[in-house]
C-alpha cells in the first residue's frame, strides 16, 4: 500500500510538471505570435535587431524569450544596475559628507560625491548649515580616482545638460543655470564670468542686454562663456560647469564667504581621525528623481557614492567590477557595464541580464519601495504611455539615436506579476513608433495573461 501511494505521488508530480510545461508552451507560442505581429515585423522595427524577456517570479519560469541572451546597447536601462548600487550600498540615507576639526578649530571635509550639496531641488542642506559657521576649511580629495566624464561618452556634446561632469564635491549641481530677469542675464553661481558682447549690447558690469536673440556657449576646457546672436530668443538654459578642486572651492568660498583650502592629503595636520558622517537625503529621494526623469548625473553620482562607501574610494570600474563579482555573479550573461548612466555606447547587456536585476531588486527590497523609485504610466519618461489603468506598470525607459530600451514589472489583468526587458537597437526611424509599439505589445500581454 505504501509503495503504490509513492508510485502514486511520483506520477502526479510529473503530470503536475507536464501541465505546467505545456502550459508554458501554450503562453510562449500565443506570446510569440503577438510578438512577431506587433514587434518584429513592425517596419520602424524591423530596420533594426531587437531582444525581448518575460518572466514570472511566482513560478521562476521565462514565458518568452526572443534574443533574450543576446548583448545590446541599454542606454538609461543601465541605471536599473546602478539603482541596485545604489539602494545595496547607501543606506536609508545619503552620506553628505565627512568632517573633522584640527587643532586650530577648522574644519576638514572629506567629500562624498553627493550630488544633493546645494542643488535647488532639495532645500533641506545639513552640510551647509554644519559648515557656515567656520571661517577656514579644508577640503580634500583623496578618496576621487575617476575622470570628469565616463568611458564612451561623447564629448562633444559636454555643454548639454545631460553631460554635467562628475566630481567628487558636486556643488549646485555642477551646472549654471542662466535666466534672464527684464533685460538682466541671471545666473547660478555667480563665480563664473561672461565675455562682454557689444553686438548684443551686453555689459559684463550690470549684466544687462539689450538685444534677446542670443545663445550661450563655453569653452571646452575652462569655464569661460560668452554670449552669441542667435535666430532665436535666448530660454532658460543649463550648462554644465567644467570641474576642478580649485573651481569648487572658489565657488564654496564665496557662498560661505569663508576661506576654502583645497588639499589632496590630509597629512600634516592634527585632527581627530574618526570623522563625523553628515547625511544629507533619504536615499529614495535621489533615486527617484534618478528613475522618474532618468537623471544622467544623478545616476553617474551614485555609482560614485556606492563606490566611496564601499570601497572607501570612488571609482566606476572598481565598483562595478567588485559588484558582477560578489552580489551579481549570479548574472545570467555578464554585461560590459562601464558607467552609471548609460550614457556610453560600450555598455552592452542582454534583456535576461535586466529580468535579473529586476527580480533581485524586487527579492531584496520589495516591490512597494520600487513602485515609488519607478515611474508609472503618465509619470516621467512613461508621461504619455500606458496611461489607462496606470499602475500596471513600473518600468524604466533607456533611450538614444536608434535605441529604445524598457524594462520593468507588470500586473496582468489576471494579477500575475510579470518581469519583463524589451531592447531595440539600431532601427532608422525616431523612437517614437517603436515605444508605440511596444506599448500596445505589452497592453496585449496584460489583457490576454
């Protein structure tokens, strides 16, 4: 009797086993007919190569796979890497800074490539409050191994937003921000200097103009502006600042009005070696905004932040090298993954290597804490997708010439969590079309699943 009730057991796990297969079968081929219908023959597509994964944590099984293991260029999807950086690493809070005091009563600070130090868009300042009351400070930077900007990025483009460089002590966001105010040209720090132009009838004294129609532009190497005629009336603008120790002081110094001292060592000098963490943000308020509006600097800064807190020094290819080595070996295709932007055209990754970063992410810090970090439909850069129903989905865009990139979580109308990664690379028409029509692939797979 007891035989027969094993025989019994073993042969229901194996139908059970074969019903799930089938089943499996049944939503890969209906799947895959969606798939080529809407995505591989769709004629912005098709120009180019695409790779697409679905997965379905709650049975641990893929429901497509189409080139899932192959490698393609993942532009901002990358920062789905970084955020588990990010979120592994920095605690429930950003580490502001470090600081300590000499014999003499100044003030050592310790930077710790927090992107948050007076950036308009949070008020709350803890450093600055800590470091306004002191008359001389040391600033050091012993802890910056990196360059201003990552491997691949295209340097030509350094005066656009999106390429702000990285420093170890971003202040103001590394960025001016210029306005005009009635017929006066404003600007953010305002330790920076504007060349005077008479055919604009602009004068470097009162920064007043005269005429509109201008353009702003900076020198590659130095931070020297200046005004040029333009077709079109001057907008608000932001352009990057070129970084160094010396600039960052200067600007540090005229906002404390206080002497600022830029060091590479701390030797020499008297002070207590267990310095004091500031912390400045919640970790999520950063992340956020890095994922909502895919924040190039925001994210370059974290993986930055990762690394000082981990390794005690700041350095992309260190931290990143460490990570696919300890808390990502499990990998499924080990991605070539230099930057924490996505910026750069060498980063390469495979749509399962996203299914995985997605499912550890949501394993170790939950899936209510990731619908905050993530955008929903008509928020961020999903502002004009997926806008019925919106909180079916939670996904993060990567875009570029020729590349678009999501990834993310999604509940079916059934109410089965799915993971997911669509990359498309290399196609010749805009992005536009090709969002569409992943969009309405992926308001298939909800209704139908």
């Amino acid at each position: 009797m007891k035989k027969q009730f094993y025989v019994f057991k073993k042969l229901l796990i194996i139908n059970c086993a074969l019903l799930i297969c089938i089943c499996s079968c049944s939503v890969s081929h209906r799947i895959a007919k969606s798939t080529d219908k809407i995505l591989i023959k769709d004629s912005a597509i098709s120009s180019g190569h695409i790779g697409i994964s679905i997965y379905e944590p709650s049975t641990n099984s893929y429901w497509y796979n189409y080139n899932a293991d192959k490698y393609f260029v993942p532009a901002s999807n990358t920062k789905l890497f970084t955020c588990y950086a990010g979120m592994k690493y920095l605690g429930d809070s950003l580490v502001g800074g470090r600081i300590s005091i000499d014999e003499k009563n100044n003030l050592l600070i310790f930077p710790s490539a927090d992107p948050t130090f007076l950036n308009s868009e949070f008020s709350y300042q803890p450093l600055y409050e800590i470091i306004k009351h002191f008359k001389e400070i040391y600033l050091y930077d012993d802890k910056w191994k990196e360059k201003r900007w990552g491997k691949g990025w295209s340097w030509d483009d350094y005066t656009a937003s999106y390429m702000t460089e990285r420093s170890m002590f971003p202040i103001y966001g590394n960025v001016v921000h210029f306005y005009l105010s009635g017929d006066t040209l404003k600007f953010i720090p305002k330790e920076i200097s504007i060349g005077a132009s008479t055919t604009l009838g602009y004068s470097a004294l009162s920064n007043t103009i005269t005429s509109k129609n201008f353009s702003i532009s900076r020198r590659l190497d130095n931070n020297n502006f200046s005004l040029s005629s333009s077709n079109n009336q001057f907008s608000n603008s932001v352009i990057p600042l070129r970084t160094d120790l010396g600039l960052i002081s200067d600007i540090l110094e005229d906002t404390l009005n206080s002497e600022v001292i830029p060091s590479e060592i701390a030797e020499g000098r008297n002070f207590n070696p267990k310095k004091t963490i500031i912390h400045s943000q919640s970790t999520d308020s950063l992340l956020k905004p890095m994922m909502h509006n895919s924040d190039d600097f925001f994210a370059e800064q974290t993986l930055l932040m990762a690394s000082n807190e981990h390794l005690d020094y700041m350095n992309d290819e260190d931290i990143i090298d460490t990570l696919l080595k300890t808390d990502l070996k499990d990998v499924p295709q080990k991605p070539k993954w230099v930057d924490g932007s996505g910026l750069s055209r060498y980063n390469l990754f495979t749509p399962q290597s996203f299914v995985y970063i997605l499912n550890k992410l949501k394993n170790e810090f939950g899936l209510k804490r990731l619908e905050v970090i993530l955008p929903t439909g008509g928020e961020g850069t999903l502002k004009n997708y997926y806008q019925k129903d919106s909180t079916y989905i939670y996904a993060k865009t990567g875009s570029m010439n020729n590349i678009f990139c999501l990834s993310g979580y999604l509940v079916t109308q059934k109410n089965k969590l799915l993971i997911f990664s669509i990359l498309a690379n290399n196609f010749q028409s805009d992005t536009s079309p090709v969002r569409r029509a992943i969009e309405k692939f992926l308001e298939i797979v909800r209704e139908k699943y």
